[in-house]
C-alpha cells in the first residue's frame, strides 16, 4: 500500500475538479486517462492486473476470480461538480472498488477482526464493551447461580472501566462479598484475570484464566483458553513499539510469542469455530508478524481468504486486503511468499517504475521463472505475469503476445482473463499492428459483463479511433463506445469544427453532449481565430442573454454556451465594449483592429478565461493527446496587448489601455496569468515609464500606481 484509501467516484464527470483526497495528507490525486502505467500513481487504478495499480487493487482482483470476494457495480452517485474542464476524474479508485466489494461479513469489537488489526491488536481494552455482552450471556445462561449473586457479578462486570494507559500500580479485582458459591467464585476469577489483563498485570491475569481453563462452565472454559493466548500476546509485544508506534522486533518476547502461538492453535483445534475463533486466527496472524514469519503469514492470509464465512461475524474482504497489503506486500520481497495470488501481486509491484524514464528492476525475468512451480495450479496468471513482464519491464510487445492468448475468448471474462485479453491488445498496439488491435478491443466488447471491464474497452478503443483518423466514429450511430467521460474528452480535447456542429445537431447525442460540444465549438472559434464562423455558429444558442452578473455560475455543473452571447462590459465606465458576436464580426474583417482585440481580452478577463483548460491538451500518450482538429493559435490576452501597444495606428486611448492591462497580467506577484510569452521585468518597467509618460493623461496612466 503505497498510498491511503482514496474516495473518489468511479469514472466521476469529467467536470470534476481535482481535490486533496489523501486520508491523512494535504496530496492531490493525479489523473491519466491511458490504459498503459508503469508507474504508481495515486488514486488512478486500472480495472485489471497492472503494475500501475494499488497492490490492494490487484489483490482484490485475483480474490473475486477466486471466488473470495463478491464485486457489484457500483451505484451512480450525485456529483458535486467545480467549474467545467477543470480536469478529469480517476479513471478508477480503490476506494470505489473496495466500495464495489460485498463484505462477507460484518465486523465485530473483538480483537482480530476489523481493519484495526491492519494496525495492530490495538488497546488492548478495545474488546471490554463486547467481553461485557458475553460475560452477562454467561451469566444468565448458569440456572445453578443464585439471584443475588448473578446480579452482584453482572454489577462488577459493568464497573470494569479500564483505559489501559494508567500507568498507576494495578489495584487487584475484590471479590463481591455476595459471592459464596463455587460457580459464583469462577465467574469472579475470571473478572480478576480480566482486571489484571486489562491493567498489563499478565503474571496475575495469566494465573488466573489458566485456572478456569478446567471449568465446568461452557463459556469461562472457552473464553479462558483464548485469554490465555490473548495474555501472552500482550506481553510479548509489551516492549515492541516505540513512542511512534514503529516497531522494534529485537525487543518482542520471543519466549511469550511462542506461548501466545501455542495457546492460540490449542484453543482453534478445540473450538474451530468458537466464540473466539476469528479473533483467534487474527491474531495468529499478527503473531507471524511480530515473529518476522512471511511466509507462515501469507500461508494464514491464503487460509483466511479461503474460508470466509458469511454467515458469521467475519473481517470483511476490504479490511483484510488492507492488512495484507500493509503487514505483508509492502514488507517483503517475492522469495519470502509461497501463495500464488500474494506472489502474483508482489510481482507486479516489482515491474513498476518509479518514473516514466527510470531503468527497469533487474533480474526480474530470473525470479520470475524461477516461481513456476508456484504457480502450478495457476497457469494462466503466470503465463500472463511472464507476458506482463515482458511489456512493461522490457518493452518487447512481440514476446509479449507469446505468452498470452491467440484470440478473443467466446464468453464473459473473470478479471484475469479481461487482463490476459487486454494485454494482448496492447501488445498489438505496442508493435503498430492498429487494425488487429482495433478488432481485439471490438470483440471483447460485448464479453465485459463484470463491473469496470466495459469503461476500460470504451476507452481503448476510443484512443485508438483518436490516434488514427477514426475520432468520428466514436459518434457515429450505433458506436460502441458509450462511457460519457471518454466521449467528452474527444470532444474538449480533439474533435474539429465540423464535427462538433453535427454533434450539437445530432438527434442521437445526449442533450449534455450537445451542450458540451457547443460551449466547446463557440469556445474555440473565438479564441482560435475563427471570428467569421463564431459569428455564425453564435445563432445556434437560445435567444435572449445572460445577466453579466452571473457570468461566472455559467461555469458551474456543465457548461453553457449562452456564456457567448454576452452583451458587452465597461471598466468603471472607462472602456465599453459592444456585444461579443459584434466583436468576433469587427475581427473577422480586421484581426489586427485594436478596440475588438482589447474587447474580446475584457470577455476572457472578467469571465476568468485565462489559463482555461480547453487551451492546453492533455499529455500525448493519454486519451485527448492527439492533435487537436481544432487549427489556430490559443488567444492570448498579453499578446494581443503586445500586438496593440506595437501597433502605430492604434487609438491612444487603446494602446493606454493595452499598456495598463499589460503591465496588470503580473499583478500582483511578477507572474503571469493572461498567456502568451513572458516578457522581463525590465520591459514591464518600460511599459510603465511609457504610460506615466506618453500617456499621463489617461485615466489608466492615473490607475496604474505600480508594476510588478
């Protein structure tokens, strides 16, 4: 587990705004919209065997194949959304599969179940509420026990508050002076072995519980010999963290870890499916871990994967995951596991990268082949760790492909076989064979019947359609790509003028899509240079006109496109601008025209235009990287200020203007926020000394008092 828990929508609107997300750091989620990662990279998982994903992601997988998890789709939630084209969503998150994940059972406050023990034991004072509730059932279920001494024990159970953390010498458990009877006197033996376990007494405590072990009661014999292991684990890790919590194995109890052990298996072989037998089979678990055992722990995490039971309390698959992942995949290397699905995840944790250019892991083909026998009675994932290795850490798509299948399977696919097909797919992609790649992804597109395997096809195929010539067919009738996410992308990112008209005529596009593909079609004919055609495209907006003042909420959940039928503005009544179709009219006929050009830059100003995110295109080896169709040059408020305080014809009063808000596209920290190419800090001061000069009179030369 290299990163916490994130929770994000599964494939959340591409509207979405990147937010800190970390459980317990100021961190931002990363997004690329690719189906190739080598490199771990928070909150963005892929929806099959990757070394890209959360080991925790890749561990799940191979359980719900294993039949040891259940996975559902994950319902559609409500959204809030930031403004539009702020960036994308993870494709996928572990915290929305884990929340796709059934658990097979429902977590108790008894020690061992629980994602605590990813933690460790925890106080050991955490299971008194519980301990409380069976003690009282014990009591009631003794018919031999007097009245007055059932209530005078069951009063003295309720009064045992411990904190664990009193470090004030233990005060030993006294005996109600209504107990007489030999059973009465158990019961109290047994609170004086809880009291002195629960104030670290463990030489008493231990006495005590292994004096009931012999009882005749049911429930003193049983929860005795758990407390028994229960004690000894407590004093074997007494000394074993620091201040921090990190732990120190050279100062476990080694003798007291053995005894724990023992007292542990000795009460499951008698009570395999007690009261205490999954707290029990937890804190074996964390006994392997203290002891320094990975393989016997792996062994006890494949036991427990293997015999969840639903119909009693159980740590949930989530949680286990969890612990695995932090007490064993992360500690360990692959030569000290044995368990074909943990060794299958720390595999793919070996080929990451821990950068796009860092050399590849050595000597990883070598551990790789030297593991075949573990994976005897899984040949189908080791053949596909060999064809993983040989894409991701060696770069060899053809020796890849050896190693995988020869052709789209015939039936819906569990996950590892939607892996085994979707690496073949990149391989094809990887060695240029475009159309056979295209014909994989299009034939397991009607097989994804588990929950994300059908986004993960629709984006494949999509960034194959986009990297040669086919982005039209994405939305054509009838296509199979239907993720709304990846249709937006292409849209935002690539589609040309002509395809975005038909797309907002479209009959079959969804209303959304046709909003979405005009704001984008009137966004880039303004700010490309296509003035004459936004002029035109303009008419395809609903009559009438945004209030100005709430220009900015026409930014909110989805874009709308009557943001361009802007009727104009003035600073403080010092410079008017006519409406924008007016503008983009006066720049079709003369581009250089310096009002139009400060009038279009007030358009992208005071609706905080600058830096949008329809100007820059995402990375090439992502969905959306490809050369835009869209032509032109993004506008640029600083150059077009610069193009006007150059030009001899200008207006006074405009090139004072462009000089005032030039100088202003630094303010107030000497950084630029209106695009275009810097200019020093000594040309700034040149543009100063020219307004307070040439222009003094001007009301701007007046404004302006500084530059930056």
């Amino acid at each position: 587990m290299l990163r916490k828990i994130v929770l994000l929508a599964f494939l959340a609107a591409p509207w979405l705004e990147a937010h800190p997300a970390m459980a317990s750091a100021d961190i931002s989620c990363s997004t690329k919209w690719t189906l190739t990662q080598r490199e771990l990279i928070d909150c963005y998982d892929l929806p099959f065997l990757s070394p890209g994903n959360d080991s925790r992601v890749n561990l799940q997988l191979l359980l719900i194949d294993a039949g040891q998890a259940i996975v559902q789709a994950p319902a559609p939630s409500e959204l809030q959304v930031q403004p539009p084209f702020a960036s994308t969503a993870p494709f996928i998150s572990l915290g929305q599969l884990f929340a796709a994940i059934r658990p097979r059972g429902r977590q108790t406050e008894v020690d061992g179940t629980g994602s605590d023990l990813a933690s460790g034991e925890g106080s050991r004072c955490r299971s008194n509420a519980a301990g409380t509730t069976d003690f009282d059932a014990a009591l009631s279920d003794s018919s031999a026990l007097p009245d007055t001494e059932h209530d005078a024990l069951q009063r003295a159970r309720r009064d045992l508050r411990p904190t664990c953390d009193d470090t004030t010498k233990p005060v030993p458990f006294e005996t109600p002076a209504a107990i007489h009877s030999a059973l009465g006197l158990q019961f109290a033996d047994y609170l004086a072995g809880a009291t002195a376990f629960y104030q670290g007494d463990y030489d008493v405590a231990a006495k005590r519980f292994a004096g009931l072990t012999t009882s005749d009661q049911p429930w003193l014999k049983e929860a005795s010999r758990y407390m028994v292991g229960r004690v000894e684990l407590n004093r074997a890790q007494l000394h074993a963290f620091d201040a921090f919590g990190i732990l120190t194995r050279n100062t476990v109890d080694a003798a007291a870890l053995n005894a724990a052990e023992t007292g542990f298996r000795a009460y499951l072989a008698d009570y395999p499916k007690g009261l205490y037998s999954v707290s029990a089979r937890g804190l074996l678990r964390r006994i392997d871990w203290l002891g320094d055992q990975p393989q016997k722990l792996a062994d006890e995490y494949a036991w427990q994967f293997a015999h969840m039971d639903p119909a009693r309390d159980q740590v949930s698959d989530a949680d286990l995951v969890e612990e695995a992942d932090s007490k064993l995949l992360t500690q360990v290397g692959p030569g000290d596991v044995r368990e074909p699905m943990l060794l299958a995840t720390l595999d793919l944790m070996g080929m990451r990268r821990s950068s796009p250019k860092a050399a590849p892991r050595e000597g990883g083909i070598q551990e790789l082949q030297a593991q075949k026998p573990v994976f005897a009675g899984k040949p189908e994932l080791y053949e596909y760790l060999l064809a993983a290795h040989a894409l991701y850490v060696e770069s060899d798509p053809v020796g890849a492909l050896t190693h995988l299948p020869t052709s789209p399977p015939t039936m819906p696919m569990s996950y590892l076989e939607f892996s085994r097909q979707v690496l073949r797919g990149l391989a094809l992609e990887a060695k240029k064979d475009w159309d056979g790649a295209r014909q994989q992804w299009l034939a397991l597109t009607p097989l994804a019947r588990q929950p994300f395997q059908q986004p993960a096809l629709d984006l494949a195929l999509a960034m194959n359609y986009e990297r040669h010539n086919g982005v039209a067919k994405v939305f054509t009738f009838g296509s199979p790509i239907h993720d709304a996410n990846v249709r937006e992308i292409l849209l935002r990112n690539v589609a040309g003028p002509q395809l975005l008209i038909e797309h907002v005529k479209a009959g079959d596009a969804s209303g959304r899509e046709r909003r979405v593909a005009l704001f984008v079609l009137l966004y880039k004919d303004l700010t490309r240079g296509r003035y004459a055609a936004f002029a035109d495209d303009v008419t395809l907006t609903a009559p009438g006109a945004p209030d100005p003042a709430d220009a900015e909420n026409l930014l909110g959940a989805e874009p709308d496109a009557a943001l361009f039928r802007w009727l104009g503005a003035h600073d403080d009544g010092k410079y008017a601008c006519p409406p924008l179709r007016h503008v983009a009219q006066a720049l079709a006929r003369d581009p250089r025209q310096s009002r139009s050009l400060i009038c279009l830059g007030e358009f992208v100003r005071l609706n905080r235009l600058d830096g949008y995110p329809l100007d820059t295109q995402p990375p090439p080896e992502e969905l959306g990287g490809a050369a835009s169709q869209f032509a032109g040059a993004v506008f640029s408020r600083l150059e077009a200020y610069k193009l006007i305080i150059g030009n001899t014809t200008a207006p006074p009063g405009d090139k004072a203007y462009a000089l005032y808000r030039a100088i202003n596209c630094y303010a107030p920290v000497g950084t630029n926020d209106c695009g275009g190419k810097d200019v020093p800090q000594s040309q700034r001061k040149q543009w100063f000394r020219t307004l307070k000069t040439v222009y003094a009179a001007s009301e701007w030369a007046k404004a302006l008092k500084f530059y930056w």
